[in-house]
C-alpha cells in the first residue's frame, strides 16, 4: 500500500479503538467528536455498502435505536437518502477534486456525506469541511483525515451546477452521459426512461428529476372502514387515498384504518375490480401478493362484494405479512364468511387448477426502477443484466396467471418499473402465445391524465405512471382478458 493511502477501515477489536490503540490509553480528545445524525447516516451507508442493506428499511430503526428524534432525526435522514440519490453527481465531483484513484470505500463515503452537505443542503461550508474530518478520524482514524479535508475544500469552491459543468460530458455529443453525472443516475437507467418516454428531452430531464425528490407519504384507507379521519386531504384519484396533515401515521396503520401504500399502486388494484367479467365473481387470486399492500386492498374490495381472495407468495415470511396486513385489514364478506386466504406457493408452479379464479392481480417483481424516490440505493444496485433475468420470470409468472384464470376472467400485470423490457415487451410477448384480448386499462382508469403510453399497432394500450406526471411512483399497467380454455405453448 503506497505511504499516503488511507487505512482500510475495519471493526475495532475488544479494547480497542478505531486507530487500533488500547482503549485504555485514549485521551479525553479522543471521545467521539461526530454528532450522532452525521454519524447515523454514516453508519447506513456502510451497511448498504458491506450488508446490501436497505436504507429505507436500516435508517428508521437506527435512529429508534439512537434515541434520534426531531431535528436530529430529519437531518440524518437528510444526509442518507440525500447523499445515496446523489452518489452518482458526487463520485465524478470527488474524483475532479482528488488526486487518488483509489479511495478507501468509509473514506470515500465519508465524503459522500460531506459533498452532499456543501452541494445540496444549507450546512455553512467551513462546519460541512469540519464535521467530515471528525467523522473521518472517527471512523477511519487520523491518517485520512488531512486528505478528506483538502479534497473538501476544493468540492466547496464552486456549487453543484458548477461542478456539473466541469465534470459532465458535453449534452450535444453525449446526451446520456450527461444526463447520468447531472441527475445521479447509471447511463442505462437514463436510456431506459428515454425508451419509456419518448423523443421529448425536456420529459427526460423532468422524470429524472422528479426521481431524486422525496416522496409524501400516501395512505390507503380500508375500504368499508368507519370513524373520523385525522387531519389530511384525500388524493387526486383514488378513492381510499389519504394524505395526513402531519404526525405519525403509524396509529392509523395499527388500528387497521390505513396502510401506507402509492397512489398508483392503490389505482392498479382498483382497475382489476373495475373491469367487468362475465358470469360469477367470487374468487380472486393475488399472485404474488408480499408485503400485502394490494392484497388489503383487494381484500377489502373482495369482502363488499362477497368475493374471496386467495393471496399467495413464494416466501413464507412474506405471506405471514401479508396474512398480517389483511387480518389488520379485518372484516368478512356480505356472505358471512371469510373473506381472504393465504398460502406460501411459486407463483410459477401454482397448486390450484387452471381456470379456477374470476381476476387474477400478477404484481411481479420487477427492477424497482420506478420507485427510486423511496429506495435511493436501488439505481446503484440493478444492472441491464438484472432486468434480463426478471423478464424472464414475469414472462413465467403472467403465464401462470393467464393459466390460473377462467376464460372471461381478468389478469392485471403490474410492475413498479417503466422499463420496457419489464413491461409492455413481457405482456406483448406472452399475449402473444395466447388467446387474450388486451384491454384498454387508460380507459379503465379514465379519471387519471396522460396515462396512455404505448399502443403496439394491434389494439394494445397500456397504462403508465410516472413521479413527474402524477406524483406516484412510475408504476405500468395492462390488463388481459383470457378467451379460451386452454393453454399455450412457449408463453415463458
């Protein structure tokens, strides 16, 4: 290791501390001198670093843990979320002011951290240097610290458009690369969404855009369910979307009143209940139902109507929460009984027989590009790679819904992604092999504007979402009506 490199930052062993000295020795000087937000959303970066972890998901239990409240709390989110959505813009930035090719990964999440606070937040530059290097001899020991505040200082001689303009490849010759350092994104990310799109540039820059702010929190209200509601107003389109004035919404998700869940994810439940079938309507399928915000929904709806829904996933620590979610949920159907079931299955191996339910909702993993707003580090995780392999699976799993649904019945394939590969080129393929119609799910969802996206020249309409247009996350929806009674060949 060159003579100037950083040390790799590693977990003290007992009795010691960072810089590997006995802890018996330290001094009063060498106590903690990062405060426990920055400090915090350090620690989250790591994990999602070294542990894949999920910040939405590490972050609030860390700051339960810490006893972060207030202030301290919302600046700590600030920074994690702030510096994973931005990493891209801010590892070309670091690179422009470092002299070193190789930066440890704490020393160069540590700045990070202080790129974001000089770039993006009102922190003052000289506390923005200064809390960085404390944290760096904190985490990484004394030796980086002269290095983190130096690249610091030159990151604070110009703001973020500045820098864009320096380190960002010229728009005119390379639009995408561009695009990628200006708005924090992977290139194919970028040409994914201009493939979705379309030719308008100025859309483009708006979705990345509206990809980087931090979303509201949106409820969905039980449907049937009773009592005053709290302060709030009731979204744009759908019907059981809530929105609190302020506070915690975790009192209204525990009584069973609400669960929080998009806007979007709430409208591409509801369209599967609003198309029409013919003949009877009384067993339902979620197909690959976890965590469960669609399925208390459908739930819900299923038990006004004196339907049943059948929820199933392949995970059994996921079905026991979407078990969890409809029981919250509660009720029974106008019949009396009960209106929800749920087992542990592979969606692609169902153990019912075919034709057996009336609508069939395929909600199938997917990439997740379309709620990058709430998962930040999700566009540094997924590769072209990735979405390859999940096509094949959806194709497999919208297969299995086709299967498990009786002629006249309904499908709904959704996915939280505007990625064509994931979305109208998987249904096209499928639909294909099969005796479907295609419905016109814009129509279905007539109240919401700007949805029709893509229309493959046979009839085929598909409904698309998007953060810039609606305020959602970019959630895609088709919705199939099977005709025959059997099957097909090659639809995976």
């Amino acid at each position: 290791m060159p003579a100037h490199a950083p040390r790799r930052a590693a977990r003290p062993r007992p009795g010691r501390d960072h810089s590997g000295r006995p802890a018996a020795n330290r001094s009063r000087s060498a106590r903690p001198r990062t405060d426990p937000a920055r400090r915090a959303a350090y620690d989250v970066l790591r994990a999602v670093a070294d542990r894949d972890a999920y910040a939405n998901l590490l972050l609030p239990a860390l700051l339960a843990e810490r006893g972060l409240t207030g202030r301290d709390a919302s600046f700590a989110t600030e920074l994690t979320y702030g510096t994973l959505r931005g990493r891209g813009s801010y590892d070309a930035i670091l690179a422009a002011c470092s002299d070193r090719d190789d930066i440890d990964p704490p020393v160069r999440d540590v700045l990070r951290l202080g790129a974001h606070q000089l770039l993006a937040t009102r922190v003052g530059s000289h506390a923005a240097v200064a809390t960085s290097v404390d944290l760096a001899k904190d985490v990484c020991g004394p030796r980086p610290s002269g290095f983190v505040n130096a690249v610091l200082r030159r990151v604070a001689t110009r703001d973020l458009d500045g820098w864009v303009q320096i380190v960002a490849p010229d728009r005119s010759r390379d639009p995408s690369g561009y695009l990628a350092v200006r708005y924090s994104y992977p290139r194919w990310i970028v040409d994914a969404f201009r493939d979705a799109l379309g030719p308008d540039a100025a859309e483009l820059d708006d979705a990345l855009a509206a990809g980087n702010a931090r979303p509201q929190v949106v409820l969905a209200l039980s449907p049937g369910a009773g009592g005053p509601l709290p302060d709030g107003e009731r979204t744009r389109w759908s019907p059981y979307g809530f929105r609190l004035a302020g506070g915690d919404p975790s009192p209204l998700v525990a009584s069973g009143l609400a669960a929080v869940q998009d806007e979007a994810s709430q409208l591409a439940a509801l369209a599967l209940t609003r198309t029409g079938v013919p003949g009877q309507d009384k067993l339902w399928l979620d197909l690959c139902a976890g965590p469960g915000g669609k399925a208390r929904l459908l739930g819900g709806l299923a038990a006004e109507r004196g339907a049943r829904l059948v929820a199933t996933d392949l995970h059994p620590h996921r079905a026991r929460r979407v078990l969890d979610a409809l029981a919250r949920a509660g009720g029974e159907n106008s019949a009396g009984g009960e209106s929800y079931g749920v087992i542990a299955a592979d969606g692609r191996q169902a153990p019912w027989p075919q034709g057996t339910f009336d609508r069939v909702l395929a909600d199938v993993p997917c990439s997740g590009l379309g709620s990058l707003r709430r998962r930040p580090e999700a566009r540094w995780r997924k590769t072209p790679g990735d979405v390859a392999e999940l096509a094949s699976l959806q194709r497999q799993l919208l297969g299995t819904a086709l299967d498990s649904v009786r002629p006249g019945g309904v499908v709904a394939y959704v996915t939280c992604s505007p990625h064509l590969a994931e979305t109208r080129d998987v249904v096209l393929a499928v639909a294909q092999a099969r005796d479907v119609t295609i419905l016109d799910a814009p129509a279905v969802l007539a109240e919401v504007p700007r949805l029709r996206q893509a229309d493959s020249g046979d009839g085929s309409r598909f409904a698309q979402f998007w953060p810039h247009r609606h305020g959602t996350d970019a959630i895609f929806l088709a919705l199939l009506r099977r005709n025959d009674s059997g099957t097909a060949e090659g639809a995976s």
